[in-house]
C-alpha cells in the first residue's frame, strides 16, 4: 500500500511539474487528473465515497453545481465506467437504493441484468464432454454468460425519479475523463493483467485494454475515446439508444458471435441474445426490505438480489444475543453462526421472484429468526447448517438440530460501490458490477466497454428445484447489498461493497462493527473480514485470522485464508459508507489499504459556506 500511494504521489508530482514549469504556477492551470486518495473525510454540503477519486470528484462537481445525490451518484458511476472498467460499466448491472429527504421513503431500482429469451437449461453444459464447463476462465470467458445489461437504464430511470439532471448532464464529466484520460494506477494494471488471458481472446478486448500486447504502465494516461462516443450517444439520445438501434444490434452481435482471436485456446462458447432481448429490457422499481435493528430500521435490495433478506435475516438473528457484553470472540461466534444460517436460508429459497415464491416476509420476521436462532449454541454448528422450515415455525426451538445441508458457494472480487449523499439530505447507495473482474472478457467492438458475465451467477447446473436455476427471462440472484439505515426516520449510516458472496458478509460484519462493537464508521470499514457462508471453512483475510484464528478454531471454527479460491486476493471487499452524524456533519468513508484503498470526498470542509 505504501508502494502504491508512493507511485500515485510520484505521479501527481511529475503531472504538477509539467504544468508549472512550461506556464507560472496557477492552480487554473494544474492537471485535472484525480489521483490523490483520502479514505475518510467528515464535512458539509454533500458527501462521497467510492473507490477510485476520479469517480468521488465527478459526483462532488455535480453537488456543486446544484445536482442531488442522484445525479451525483450516476456521475461518479459513469466515471467508474471509465476509470473501473473491470468492475462496472453499462455493459452490467446493479442495484440502485435511494432516500428521499422529502419524503422519508426508501426506494429501489432493480438493474439486475436478465437472461435472454432463448437460453436454455443446459446452456453452461459443455456439449463435447456432457458436463458443466470449468468455470474460471471458460465459462466466464464466453458469450453464453452475458445478461442483458441494466445499468443504463438504472441510470435513466434514477435520474426520472428522484434526480434533477437528464442523462446528458450526468454524463458530462465520465465523457471527461474518457476524453481526456485517466491516470493508470497499480491496481488496474493488475487487473489487466491477471485477465490477460481472457482479453488475449478477443481483438476487441486486445486492442483496447492490452495496446502494444502489455497492460498500460502504472503512471501512464489511460484514454477511452470509443466510450466517450458511446456516452455522448447516450447524452443526447437517452437509455434508449443503448437498446435500441445500432448499438443494441452490435451488442447481440458480439454475444452471438464474439470476436475471438484466431490463437486463444479458450472454449469461448456463444450466446444467443438478440436486439429484442435488448429491446425488452426493463428495470423494476421495488420495495426495500426492511428489518428493525437495536433501534435503527435497515433498508436493504429485495430479491433478485439476496442482499436485503441475507443481511437481514442475520440481523435478526442476532438480536436475540447483546453481542456489545460479550468478549470480542464470543461475539465473532455468533455472527458467523448467524451469518451461516441466513445464507442456509438464501440458498434454499432466494432467487428472481418473478420465477419463483421467494418467502421474503417470512425470511425476515422476527419470529422466524428466533427459531433459527435455536441453533445457535456455545461452539460451532457442524456446517453446512439446514435451511429452515418456512412453513412450520413458530419462534420455539425444536427439539433436534437441523440436519445438514449441502452448500457450494463461488466468490470474486469484482463489482463496485458508492455512497452519495447531498446537502439536502438525500442518500445514495449503488452496487453496480460486470460480475468478475473484467466481466466476460468481451469489449463490444469500437463501443468501449466489456460486457458481464452476469448469467454465470445462477446455478451452473440445473436442479428444478433449486431458485436460481436457470430460466430464460430471469434475473441470476445477486449478493448485492447496498444498505441504508435510518434512525427515527432519518439518515444514519449508508454502506455497500463489492466481493461476490461475501458482499453480504462485509454488510453485515461492517453493521456489526458499528453497532455493536462501538467501532466508528472508519474503523468498522478496515477492520480485518471474515466472510461466513455455511461452508465448512470461514474464508477470512490473513489479518482476522491472526487476530481472532486460535479462539474462534478452539470453538469449532476453522478458518482459512481468502485468496485461496477463485481469486488470488487476501482481501475480503472495497466497502464504501458514509455516516451522518449528530451535529450535522457526515463522515465519508472508504477503504484506507483493501484495493488500493478508495476516496472520500465532502462539498466543504466546514459548515460555514
Ligand atoms: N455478481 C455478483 C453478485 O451480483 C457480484 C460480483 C462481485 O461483487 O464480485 O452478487
């Protein structure tokens, strides 16, 4: 980490010294580019965290400028687009929650993206060999694994109901920074490097991403010029340009047909989207779910994500214990138990609820978590534990333990997040993702941006029983958790992160942290993660498992290092929160080391104007 703040402040020397050796000295004339991270700022005025400062300063320029929280945060995520392009951009999807100062109320947008009509249940099954083809780096690496993307019209319709710009001013500063360029850090050059395989596959991923055969170098100028022209499109088209009309049928073009180079040895298995699949594409503005929490009400994302009924289930759970009384390990326990049992839950019975009956009312009623807490007890539960029974509970324990279950889970580490609020009030909280970091691997040609590899989020293999199988049409079910939480109707804390499966875990243990464990918001976020998901070893960063490994091992709890599966990553999410505190102000929060470490930024740095 200290390596990297020493490169990106070498560069922002070297970029000042141009400047002010060709010209005097004038801060007019220094060089626009962001480089410079401060992980925790508390300020006035509207406030940002994300992870990368090119995307906090284009959502503070809107907020200058008059711009609420919701055009502020389609800003910052435009800019993502540009200087994230591994983790999100329009050719993906998210989950889009927004508090309304006005009002009170706490909305959502469903970007999820869908599976096209003509998918169908063997479509990750391998035809040469009968089985499900590998999954990293062939399945992800592949046509077949593309939804139809969300993002663009999320933008659109957050924008139509609660923000005050249209698309074309939102788009403003993202067309900036495509245009003018972005400067390269360690961690996208080690993204590029990673997926080098996988972008080898394609020309139109070779030609953007890997120019000259290498990765951009760390202190060099990243230009997009295909997506500022993709993005102007948009300004001045609208969404409906994204899915209608040419570039809906290139997009359907590459899916069914990507651009392989002639010598990748990848599989690269084809898709069938077509325009209409594009065409049909519709976000769905949903409820939030909604626990009560030690006082504090937790508005989370409806299935399809999992997000909202996982993270409050567990919270429900765990409020049948005063984890602020116990010792610090004690309470450790109990969120991993309470974590395993509500992702038991998740996986049984969450999925797109407009294929099957997810029981969300049921997975986040109190009673239903008194019952489940039932099996909990003073040491580990032999993992997987059992979903509970949806149909017979009545808050009393059973008198035999759940059996056990069978539980596989993947994870990674791509997907983004941002929190945004304004000076009026209003919140923000946004997960948008392309699935694994550099998503399929496929840039749509000349339009400057990868296309996800969402679908690989549903069950590889079919089961007609299981809520996330495949189905033409549906949405795979998410871990997205964008969470916003109010005290006595207003704003208290807003948080998210990316990382697969365990976004729902780093939620959870970050509310925790802040709740319970009398962390702030800072500390809550960088303290070291475990990711408990009802497997029979708790994925944990290498910090957590020196701190907290030989107790929580002595109650039954085996620990191993994240890292060690899909990803080579020790690190367990990039989270970023924001708290409104008593006297008014609010606390910007992002990661200080996790990725990089992210950017906070506040409108003003005291109350005065
Ligand atoms: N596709 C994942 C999900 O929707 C997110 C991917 C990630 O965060 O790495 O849950």
């Amino acid at each position: 980490m200290t390596h990297v703040r020493r490169q990106l402040a070498a560069v922002t020397a070297a970029l000042a010294l141009t400047v002010t050796s060709g010209a005097m000295a004038s801060p007019a004339l220094a060089d626009p580019r962001q480089t410079d991270k401060v992980p925790t700022v508390t300020g006035y005025g509207g406030a940002v965290s994300t992870v990368d400062p090119e995307a906090s300063a284009a959502a503070i320029e809107v907020l200058r400028k008059g711009g609420n929280a919701a055009d502020a945060a389609v800003a910052a995520a435009a800019t993502l687009g540009v200087t994230e392009p591994y983790s999100a951009g329009i050719g993906g999807g998210g989950y889009f929650v927004y508090y309304d100062a006005k009002t009170k109320q706490v909305g959502t947008i469903d970007g999820r993206e869908t599976a096209p009509a003509g998918i169908t249940n063997d479509a990750f099954i391998d035809p040469a060999t009968k089985k499900p083809y590998n999954f990293t780096p062939e399945l992800v690496t592949s046509g077949v694994s593309v939804g139809v993307p969300g993002t663009a019209a999320t933008w659109e319709q957050a924008l139509k109901r609660w923000g005050t710009m249209d698309l074309g001013d939102a788009l403003k500063p993202a067309i900036k920074v495509a245009t003018r360029g972005f400067v390269v850090d360690s961690t996208f050059r080690k993204q590029t490097l990673d997926n080098k395989l996988r972008f080898n596959a394609f020309t139109s991923t070779q030609d953007l991403f890997l120019p000259g055969g290498d990765a951009p170098a760390v202190g060099s100028v990243f230009q997009n010029h295909d997506l500022a022209a993709t993005y102007k499109l948009l300004a001045k088209e609208g969404a409906d340009a994204f899915y209608r009309g040419a570039l809906a049928e290139e997009i359907a073009k590459t899916v069914q047909a990507p651009p392989k180079t002639t010598d990748t040895t990848l599989p690269v298995p084809v898709g069938s989207m077509t325009a209409k699949d594009l065409a049909n594409y519709k976000v769905e503005n949903q409820d939030a779910t909604k626990v009560q929490y030690r006082g504090y009400d937790v508005y989370g994302m409806a299935p399809s994500s999992s997000g909202g009924t996982t993270v409050g289930e567990a919270l429900n759970i765990l409020e049948n214990y005063n984890l602020k009384d116990m010792q610090p390990v004690d309470a450790l326990h109990h969120y991993i138990e309470a974590s395993s049992l509500a992702y038991a839950d998740r996986g049984a019975y969450v999925g797109d609820p407009n294929f099957v009956n997810v029981p969300t009312q049921t997975l986040l009623s109190d009673v239903f978590a008194k019952e489940r807490a039932c099996e909990i007890g003073p040491t580990a539960a032999k993992k997987p534990v059992a979903p509970g029974n949806i149909e017979t509970y009545d808050g009393v324990c059973p008198s035999s333990a759940a059996p056990l279950a069978d539980e596989t889970d993947t994870e990674n580490i791509s997907t983004t997040n941002m929190t945004v609020a304004d000076k009026w009030g209003n919140v923000v909280e946004y997960t948008l993702t392309i699935e694994q970091t550099g998503g399929s691997g496929i840039v749509v040609p000349g339009r400057g941006f990868l296309l996800n590899n969402e679908l690989t989020d549903f069950s590889t293999e079919y089961k007609a029983t299981d809520p996330n199988r495949i189905e033409a049409g549906k949405r795979p079910r998410s871990s997205m958790s964008p969470t916003i939480i109010l005290k006595d109707g207003d704003p208290f804390l807003a948080l998210g992160s990316p990382g697969g499966s365990t976004i729902i875990t780093t939620v959870l243990q970050t509310i925790l942290n802040r709740v319970d464990l009398g962390m702030t918001v800072s500390e809550a976020l960088a303290a070291p993660r475990a990711a408990p998901r009802n497997g029979t070893t708790v994925t944990s960063e290498p910090a957590f498992i020196a701190k907290y490994g030989d107790a929580l091992k002595s109650l039954g709890h085996q620990l191993v290092p994240a890292g060690d599966g899909l990803t080579s990553d020790p690190e367990i999410g990039a989270a970023t929160a924001i708290e409104f505190n008593k006297d008014g102000s609010t606390t910007a929060a992002a990661e200080p080391v996790r990725r990089g470490g992210g950017s906070a930024m506040v409108v003003k740095a005291t109350k005065g104007r």
